[in-house]
C-alpha cells in the first residue's frame, strides 16, 4: 500500500489552510463534528442502524466512517504514536479505497448491529481528543491543513447524504415517520418561469484555486458555447403533474432506452416518493407526508425522468457548462440556483481537460467516480453552508432518485422566445379582440396533437397533399438541381419530405426548421438515419424570423419546401412578407415548392376544422395549457370551447377559443377578465385561389414555374422560382 502522506500539497481539496474562516481550524473542526451529531439527534438508535437500500447506508455507519476518514488520512500518518481506536474499524467504515484495504460490503452496512451506536459515539470521541494536537500544527502547516479541511468538507457531504438516507429510510416504512415537522422544507419559487437568452460564445469555467474546491471543479479551462436560453426557475410539481397527466411515463419517444427499461422494470409512475391517495397526490419530505404542492419544485427524479421530461416539453437538459456559465454571469436573473435542488445537467460526469487524480489513496476521492454517472448543478435544501457554489460538481448514476434532485430546463438559440411568448400572451389577452398567434400552438404536445389531426378522415388537407406529391414526385424531382440543399419550413415530423428525397437523390443536404427543438430533434435523427449519405443539419427556429441556414450546409443551390399549407396562416400582406423573406433566405436562383389548399364549400372547410373525435379541439385548448405551464396560468381549458367557423368575407376559417362562463384568468403576472361567449381567435387558414396565389408570389419577387391540383376537394402544390 502507497504510503497515505505521499499525495500533494493541493490534495483533492484545493484548498489552503490561510483560506479557514477567522473563527480558526479547531473551532471549525469542531462545529462541523457537532454538526453531524445534531443531523442524527432526531432519530432513535434503531433508526440509526438501518439500510433502507443499497445506495444508501445507516445514519451510524455515516457517523463510524466519517471519523474513520480523520483517523486514517491525518491521525494514523501524522500523528506519532497513534493506536488506532479498534483495527477492526478499518474493514467496517472503509467506503471505497482500495489502496487502504478490503473493507465491508456497501450492500450489507445495515447488518452491523455492532460496533453499538454508544460505541460509535466514543470513536468519535477519542478521535477528536487525538485531533486537537494536529488540528493545532494545522494551523502553521500547509499540507496538513490542507487535508483537515478536505476531512471537513467530506464530513459536511456526508450530512448531506445523511439527510438523503433517513428520508430514502422513512419513505420505506409503512408509518411514514416525519425526521422534523417544524421544518419547511419545500423551496417555491416566486412568479413565472422565463427563458434567460445568452449569445453564447467563449468563456471559462471551473475552480481557479483561489478558495476551497474539491480537485474535479477544475482545472478552470476555456469552452465554447453555442446561444443557449436557460429557465429562470425550477420545474415544479404543477408541470410534473401535467406531464403524467399527458402519459409521460407511457410514451416511449421521451425516454432513453435504459431509461424505458427502468420505468419497465421497476414501474415507475410518479416521482420516487410520491403517494397517491383518495384525496390525490401527497409527497413525503423530511416534514412527513404532505399534500402535494403544484408551486414547488419536483424533486426526487432521476436523470432519465429529468430528460424525459424536458423532451415532452420540446427543450432539453442544460450542459453544466452552460449552467455554470449562466449562474456565474447572471445568476440575478434566476431563481433556486442554490439551495432548493441540485439540477440535472446533459454532461457526463468526466474529468476537465488537465485534471490529475492526486497520488495514493486520497487520490480515489473523486477521479475513480468519472465513468457512467451524469453531473448535477446547484445544490439542495440538505447542503451545509460553503459547498452551495457555481463550480460545484456532484454526481450520481442516472437512474438514482433519492436526492434531493429537480431539473432546470434549456434550449437551443440565444433568441428569447419565452419573453417574446410572453410578450403576445399579454398583448392578445389585453386587446378589446383576444387573440393569440398561431405559432404558439406548436409545443411538443400540440405537434404530436396536429400530427394526429393530420391523420383525421375530415382532415382533408394532409392526405390530397401526400397523394399529390406522390404523383408528382418525379416532375418535381427532375427540376431540383445537383447537390441540392433541401430546407423545409416548419419541418414537424418531416413526413412528406420523404416523398421528395426518395424522388431527388441528387439532394446533398437537409435542412429541417421548426420552432420545436424536441419534434425537430427526433425528425432529424430519424431521416439521418434512413438516408445515412444525407447531410442534415436541423435548424431549432421560427422559420417566419430565420435570417440563414446553418453555416456548415454544403454549398449547392438552395431549393425551399413549404408544405401543408402553413402559408394559409397568414393574412395576404404578410404573406407577401413571409414569402420575399423565404426568397432572401433560400438567395437568388432558389426554387420553392410549397402547398396551398385552395378555396372550397364551407361544409367540408368546417368539418376538417372541427372533427367530431375532438382532436382539433384538444389542439386548440393546449395552448391554454402551455399559458399555464410556461407563464403560470390558471386557465381551466375545459371552460373554453373550440370553435371553427368560415369567415367568406375573409376567405379564411378561423379557429376560436370561446368562454363558457363569465371568469378572471391569471397568466404572466397579469389578470384577464373574459365575459360568457367572448373569444380568443387563435388561427386563420387562408384559402386561395390559383390566379390569387400567383398574384401575391409575383408580387414577393417569385415566379410560378409549375403547378399541380388534386381532385376535390382541391389542394395545389407549386415551383417557384426566384
């Protein structure tokens, strides 16, 4: 065995003993040991002896091994003369060091009835007599003081963990026995949740050294970080639960498959220590079993629900770079960054580039960790004083769910969608006319609830389109140059590309857009991997706003794809608009191939606007949903009914949410007042003529090259040319 003094100066613990608070090394000694003393003071001593699980340990063995880590680390080594309290304390509080001897099985600590709770408290006893005289060279002492406040900061991780375990215990008992009910445990967040944008670009992160960090918070190197938005709060229980409510833990595309095994396996349905009762969910925390609170955040998810979560919602986990970049350089524009919950991240837990394990066994402490385990951010309600940092790098495998873990989500793109959400809620709720842009329809709920109205029998815009291009396919094929570069706007499920890439295999490339990250994320994977020679490069985007592709497209003419007439969204003037935009996007001798339904009776418009299954109409009020889920709303989506209606006038269907009863909503910080049938209009769907359609592409500076019809009821596909 490597002697234990030959590790270096910084240790694990990067830290320097003139760096202890002025109260002074033994003083902090001994209020950290007090500290582990009054965590266990509420509990019984058979409480203490108990395992509730396998990653979890008994209160006394915490108590046992963190004094075990003082009397083999600093007092057996440097201590002249030391006895050690029982040799047999090496093999039973020994957690994971290899280099120090064998020790006894993690799976098994809760069968060590003995040494006894009284016994374990006179270790700790003796083990901080022999401390004093070091604690006293530790003082003048770099090295050794370096290694007493590592053994400090162990200690305090460890009442952490202590608090997780007599929790994950409690949770396991039919009584469900409450640790404090004086305590409040639960951290609500105030007001709505936002997006905080950030441009993206070089920064650094990591510990510099310059105060206490444990050695795999650095070393602090330069990253690259692409624009990114970051929430402003937690995910909270309210969210959880409409996530459940939407057959979260049932839908397969959320979940990585050794995620989907788990919730397979071991059935999850809820956060782990949820409780459904007759009166509805309850949630056991350190207080005991309380009524669920839908502001407060969820905790008690693993990695593989957090990203499963964060995939329904159309965003995704943060990188901890991007976390840490975020809590550096903003961290007054959010909310819980510390003490609530510590927050899942994307990253795997993995060494910095120059990080070193330090020599002999203290080298073990964190490197030997760095394989298979996922990152977490922040820190928890549990988390002593001190180690609440930005740097701060915590680690768990990605199925564990007995900390005390929430998530905070992410997005691509620095644009601020949430404020621009935000912004449009509150203006077309104010108006004297409620109105709403039909853009924010298309969260991940609402593009798995039009894919499904797509398939709709009444629906019949999506099946004369498809039968369309199946026809025409190879007319339109043979006009799309070499090396092409495809970009469909508003990709959704990238369907219909498929009939234009199996006609032109000459396209090089493949450029999705669509202000879904979640849909636009599986579409991509998905035509990546059935056309395996096809470049394919998403774009997360609201294609109205896109100024270009992305940079690393190959260069090749530049051929547009619009189908499902989406361009019937838009009144004439900002169609015009939307189409010279398109022109400037796509540069100059682009071709465009878009779809546009042309006008018809109004029986058969209505019918595919208002189907009888009530799909369109569950389409419609999750906008309402996604109001109460992003701005803290509290619209009752059943007190608004989904009305469809062909304006002539306008030649357009407009889609309405229209209020049942008189009601006050609240959403965004700001009340709406709305009377029985007064409405929200949330869509217009153009129809068109064919000369009326040339008219206003000629005037956004296209041509019409050719043009196709379908039989009744009649949809038209056209090339444009620019």
């Amino acid at each position: 065995m490597p002697p234990l003094d030959e590790a270096p100066a910084l240790l694990v613990a990067n830290a320097r003993a003139d760096d202890e608070p002025a109260e002074g090394l033994a003083e902090r000694y001994l209020k950290v040991r007090r500290r582990s003393l009054e965590v266990a003071a509420p509990l019984s001593p058979e409480d203490q002896v108990v395992q509730a699980m396998e990653d979890a340990s008994p209160t006394k063995w915490h108590l046992a091994h963190t004094t075990w880590f003082f009397e083999t680390f600093l007092l057996t080594p440097h201590l002249g003369g030391y006895a050690l309290f029982d040799p047999d304390f090496g093999y039973l509080f020994n957690s994971y060091y290899e280099a120090v001897g064998p020790r006894h099985p993690r799976p098994l600590r809760g069968l060590l009835s003995r040494p006894s709770h009284a016994e374990v408290l006179a270790y700790r006893r003796a083990v901080d007599t022999a401390m004093t005289p070091l604690l006293a060279r530790a003082e003048r002492e770099r090295e050794l003081g370096d290694l007493v406040a590592l053994g400090l900061a162990h200690e305090e991780q460890h009442q952490e963990l202590m608090l997780m375990d007599i929790l994950a215990l409690f949770a396991a008992s039919p009584l469900a026995p409450a640790y404090d009910r004086s305590a409040s445990w639960a951290k609500s967040a105030m007001g709505p949740s936002l997006w905080v944008a950030f441009a993206g670009g070089a920064a650094e992160i990591g510990a510099c050294g310059e105060a206490f960090s444990f050695d795999n918070e650095g070393p602090r190197h330069a990253v690259a970080l692409a624009p990114y938005s970051l929430a402003s709060k937690l995910v909270t229980n309210g969210q959880w639960l409409a996530f459940m409510d939407a057959g979260g833990y049932d839908r397969t595309e959320f979940w990585h498959a050794d995620g989907w095994r788990r919730v397979s396996e071991e059935g999850w349905r809820a956060p782990a220590y949820w409780r459904e009762g007759p009166d509805g969910w309850r949630e056991l925390t350190l207080a005991g079993l309380e009524e669920l609170d839908p502001a407060a955040p969820v905790a008690h998810i693993s990695w593989f629900e957090a990203s499963a979560f964060a995939a329904w919602t159309g965003a995704r986990l943060p990188t901890e770079a991007e976390w840490e970049h975020a809590a550096s350089s903003r961290p007054e524009a959010f909310e819980q960054l510390f003490g609530a919950l510590w927050q899942w991240t994307a990253s795997a837990y993995a060494p910095y580039p120059g990080f070193r394990a330090a020599r002999g066994a203290i080298g073990e402490y964190n490197g030997k960790f760095m394989s298979g385990q996922m990152t977490l951010r922040g820190s928890c309600l549990a988390t002593p004083e001190g180690h609440a940092r930005s740097t701060y790098r915590n680690f768990f495998y990605p199925h564990q769910r007995w900390m005390f873990s929430g998530l905070r989500l992410a997005r691509d793109g620095a644009e601020d969608e949430a404020a621009s959400f935000e912004a449009d809620v509150i203006a077309g709720l104010s108006a004297p006319r409620k109105s709403l842009p039909a853009k924010w329809f298309y969260d991940a709920e609402g593009s798995r609830l039009f894919e499904a109205i797509s398939e709709l029998p009444e629906y019949y815009l999506t099946r004369q389109e498809s039968a369309l291009l199946a026809g025409i396919a190879p007319e339109i094929g043979a006009a799309i140059p070499a090396r092409a570069v495809l970009a469909e706007l508003g990709s959704g499920a990238s369907l219909k590309t498929r009939i234009l890439l199996d006609a032109a295999p000459q396209i090089a490339a493949y450029v999705p857009v669509d202000i879904n990250p979640g849909a636009l994320d599986a579409a991509a994977r998905t035509i990546a991997a059935d056309y395996p020679d096809l470049v394919v490069r998403p774009l997360a985007a609201d294609f109205t706003r896109a100024e270009a592709l992305p940079t690393d497209v190959p260069v090749g003419p530049r051929v547009g794809f619009f189908p499902g007439s989406t361009i019937g969204n838009f009144a004439p003037a900002e169609t015009v608009a939307l189409l010279a935009r398109i022109r400037g996007l796509l540069g100059p001798g682009s071709l465009l191939v878009i779809g546009v339904d042309l006008a018809k009776d109004a029986a058969t418009l209505e019918a595919a606007y208002d189907d009888p299954a009530g799909v369109t109409a569950a389409f419609n009020r999750n906008v309402l949903a996604r109001i109460n889920r992003e701005l803290d709303g509290d619209f009752d989506p059943e007190k608004f009914a989904h009305v469809a209606v062909w304006n002539r006038a306008q030649g357009r269907i407009e889609m309405h949410l229209e209020a049942l009863e008189e009601q006050i909503v609240r959403a965004a910080g700001r009340s709406f007042a709305f009377v029985a049938g007064e409405t929200i209009h949330t869509e217009n769907s153009y129809k068109f003529t064919p000369a009326g359609f040339r008219d206003l592409a000629r005037r956004a500076g296209w041509r019409v090259e050719r043009s196709w019809m379908s039989p009744p009821p009649m949809f038209a596909v056209l090339l444009l040319a620019n």
